[in-house]
C-alpha cells in the first residue's frame, strides 16, 4: 500500500487507478479498509489541494470538496444563502465526525447497510456479486423502501445530498481521461442498484469530485425533516423545495433519502404540488403521492408510516418558510 | 526525535509468516526480522516500500514517525507512541473514547489516517496538562463524581476541552448535543455534563 501526498488536481489524478482510494477524511475508508471490505493499493491525499473553500459564486455557492462539514455548518455564507444545508451539516454523525469528515466524502458515503459493513457477512451482492443478499433473505435491517432490486435493498447513506438534490446543485468532476471538468446535476451522480449493485454511483471511482455548485433563487424556499434513531444515520428523512409565485406553486423539488437506494425524486408528489394553490401543499393526497413506487417488503413496510411522517413535516417546513418570507 | 517503539507491520508479518504451513522456515524467517529489526536505529529508521513519513508535533514534542499508509492515529498513538489514554474502542467512530485533538479540532483518531496528521499539532488528554497539574475541566470531573471505571474519561476530556471552545449555545441541551457521540458504558454522562457546564459558567 502506498500514500500520495497529491500537490495538485493533476498529480492525484495521475496515480488514479483501478486500486487507488482518493482520501478527503479518511473516515469510512478506514472503516472498510479495516474490516477488509476496502482494500486499496494507492492512497491519494488530497489535504493539499485547493478544495476547502466556500465562494460566492453568480449568485449561488461553491463548495470545495475538501471543506468538513462542521466548517460548512458554520459558514456565515452558507447561513445566509443556504440555510438548509447549514441546518443538515450540522446534525450529520456527531460533532468529532464532523470535524473531520468532508463534503466530498458526506456525499460518496458507502451504503450503511449493516450487511455490506460486516465482513463475517458472505452474503451481499454488492461486495461479491451473485453472492445473494441477506437482508433481503430477512437478517437484520429493513432495507431500503425505494429504488431497490432483486439483488440489492442498500439503502443510499449521503444526508447532504437529500438537501442538495432538493437545491438542484451540481458537482464537478474531474478524470483522469481527460483534462478538463465536467459538471453533473448530483442527481444524477447516484444510480439504482438494478441486477448490478457494485456501485451507487454512476461515476468511476478513478474521477475526482472537487466541488459542488449550488444555485441560489430568491423566490425558494425548503423544508427539511428527519427521524433518526442514532446520531450516525437517519432512518428517513426528505427535503423539499417550493417556488411560490402567489398564490399558486410554480416549481417544486421532493426529495427522499434513509430509506431510499439513492437521494430518491418523488416526481408524482411534485407534479401534484405544482399549479396548486400553497394551501394544497400539505394535503395528504400530496403525501400519499410522495409513497407512491414504494417497495415494501415484510421488513420495511413499518418504514412507510415513518416516511410519511418526514414528508408530512417537510411539506409543512417549507410552507411555513414560504410564509415568513412573504413578511 | 524519533520513535519506533512499536511496530505493528512487522508484528503482522509475522503472524502472517507463523502461521503458514512450514515451521522451520517461519522459525528463521521471524529471527531473520528480529535481527534486522534490532538493526534500525532510533535515530535512522529504514524506509519499507510503502512506509510514510509522518511529521507531526504530539502533545507539544516534534515527533518524525516512520508509519504504515494504512495506520490510524489511534494505532501510532498508542502503538508507536505508547499513549495508552486514547481508548481502543468501538472503532467505528461513534464511542468517543479515542477522541484526540488534530490541530485544535476533535476527531475520531481510530478512523483517522495517520498520514493525514502530517505538520498538525496533535494533543491528548496528556497534553491537556503538561505541568502535570490538574485542568479546571480534570478538577471537575472529579468533583461531580464524574468518573467510575475511567475507561472514557480521557476521550470525554479532550472533547470536553475542545467543546469549551466551539460556539455551543449557553442552554444544557445544547450542551449535550455537542457531546453527542462520547459514550460513557458507567453511565456518569449527566456527571460530565455538570462537571462541563461548572466549567462553562466559571469561564462565562
């Protein structure tokens, strides 16, 4: 195993490979790597690289891969553009974590299902494929409700990505196959596991994530929720984003995530919210809507009442935030 | 100065190498390691393939440590270092009994690199006090009974300090929230947290 104090975007790139680990905390890549389950050859450091910066950008923000998330939940420009991610940072693990873990990292977090984790667990596709699933055979844990598969009901672990994917912020990317970035909406950095559930993201693990882009819109407003039974991960959580031009709801975003395989779009929520007076935002017709392509099975089905608590109450944070902006 | 008191690469190799098939040949590749590791110096330790240069200043005492890439804090600390105060726990980041300051900033050293630590101050509880004299934080530990079997006491400690200088709000419950992930198996956390917030309020 070797260690690779990179100096710049284009030396950590350089030594990316089919065994190499880019390292921002280092967390969950300790974690695996001393369970076994990760077991890489080239460690990238990316400590010196220029990434811990949070900017004003058109309007919006920039965040640096490298900023930790107690920084980000401390950012005076974080508290007043994006008062939403300031507000999930700050609740993410605990504040010791916090202080080392990155946003880059928060976000490609690997999945916190416990079987995946444990390593006396032979049975999971994702590590070893056609291996089988033993949560899905019904050992520990419920699984994801939404976006599983046959083979794989990981549930997708990155909080900020909820609040993100809810502010249709980008990331970009760099690899090493090419020379110059590339941005990518975050939803679409996430995949379902479908019959090939190795990964959860749709990049290759050799591209570097160097920030995030986060766009600022006056008329929005979001409402956040979460039910956690540890301080590690939430079990459910959902954000949601409303443009309101008065009286009626322009645009909306929904976004679920602890109980979904990826930060999951409830696009027939939103189409229920949009075009309807704020009044009708809360009804729970819009609540049912958000369940809607949900998959339980005996372990999980207890897990749609909690999803819809979450969705209930950040439906109802958002109008509220609608409402004392309006003042 | 250097230290290499420990070291935990070669010690796996040769539990590696004992429990293979052939005895004799485990027997003299095991002395073949001891020699050479009887070989390094203090001073000039030799570079493996692979071994990191690990600068750091711990507890106030520049340090040059020769580490594995895959090291921890925790593990240098208490393998290299013999600092036995920061706890082995439940090495998934949620107990608090490893916690350790890495420039001024609590984390959890057993699931942090080691390399990564390079040029940062690094403090232990044992370098909460140099002089060997109690903290006001160590005092009142003690004086609200906060301490039973002790196993989390320097991990609550270094946390505690550290907290002392994040902006928590005044109330108890934020208070408690930002001990969140310090686990105490004695039960005593309502202790701790009265012996933090006696500090708290004596500091205003």
């Amino acid at each position: 195993m070797q260690w690779v104090r990179a100096q710049s975007i284009a030396e950590a790139l350089s030594h990316a490979g089919p065994h190499s680990r880019y390292v921002g905390g280092g967390l969950s890549l300790s974690l695996l790597a001393q369970r076994g389950i990760e077991q890489p050859e080239t460690l990238i450091d990316l400590s010196a690289l220029p990434l811990r910066q949070v900017e004003g950008r058109q309007g919006g923000l920039r965040i640096g891969a490298q900023v930790r998330l107690a920084e980000l939940a401390t950012q005076p420009m974080v508290q007043s553009l994006a008062p939403l991610l300031l507000e999930i940072a700050g609740q993410i693990a605990t504040p010791a974590l916090r202080n080392q873990a990155t946003v880059g990292g928060e976000l490609l977090e690997p999945t916190r299902c416990p079987l995946f984790r444990d390593p006396s667990n032979a049975r999971c596709n994702k590590r070893s494929a056609g291996s089988g699933c033993a949560v899905i055979d019904g050992v520990g844990g419920p699984g994801a409700l939404f976006g599983t598969s046959a083979s794989c009901v990981a549930t997708s672990a990155s909080e900020l990505a909820v609040g993100l994917c809810a502010m249709s912020a980008e990331v970009t990317l760099y690899s090493p196959e090419g020379t110059t970035e590339r941005s990518l909406p975050l939803l679409d950095l996430y995949r379902e596991p479908g019959s090939d559930p190795s990964s959860s993201l749709t990049i290759q693990r050799t591209e570097l994530l160097t920030s995030v882009t986060v766009p600022v819109l006056a008329q929005q407003v979001f409402g956040y929720a979460r039910l956690a039974e540890s301080p590690l991960a939430p079990l459910a959580s959902a954000a949601v984003m409303l443009s309101v031009r008065d009286p009626v709801v322009v645009d909306a975003k929904v976004i679920l995530g602890g109980l979904t395989s990826r930060p999951w779009r409830a696009k027939r929520c939103e189409q229920r919210i949009i075009g309807q007076p704020l009044a009708a935002v809360q009804s729970e017709q819009v609540v049912a809507a958000a369940l809607e392509g949900a998959q339980p099975r005996p372990s999980s089905r207890p897990l749609l009442s909690l999803a819809e608590q979450v969705v209930r109450h950040a439906l109802r944070r958002a109008v509220e935030a609608h409402v004392a902006h309006r003042r | 100065m250097t230290t290499r008191a420990e070291d935990p690469a070669l010690s796996r190799r040769q539990f590696l190498v004992v429990s293979a098939a052939s005895c004799a040949l485990a027997q003299h590749a095991a002395a073949q390691e001891a020699t050479e590791s009887q070989a390094l110096t203090p001073a000039e330790p030799s570079l493996r393939p692979g071994d990191v240069i690990l600068s750091c200043r711990v507890n106030g005492t520049p340090q040059r440590l020769v580490i594995d890439p895959g090291s921890s804090l925790l593990d240098v600390l208490r393998q290299q270092l013999g600092l036995l105060s920061v706890r082995h726990g439940c090495a998934d980041g949620t107990c608090g009994s490893c916690t350790t300051l890495v420039a001024g900033k609590r984390v959890p050293s057993c699931l942090t690199p080691a390399a990564l630590c390079h040029q940062q101050d690094i403090t232990t509880v044992e370098g909460l006090s140099p002089d060997g004299e109690l903290t006001p934080l160590q005092k009142a530990f003690v004086r609200h009974d906060a301490v039973d079997c002790g196993f989390c006491i320097p991990g609550q400690l270094v946390a505690a300090h550290a907290l002392l200088q994040e902006p928590i709000g005044p109330d108890p419950a934020s208070l408690a929230e930002a001990l969140c992930g310090q686990q105490c198996a004695c039960d005593k956390l309502p202790q701790i947290l009265a012996a933090i917030a006696s500090v708290r309020s004596q500091r205003g």
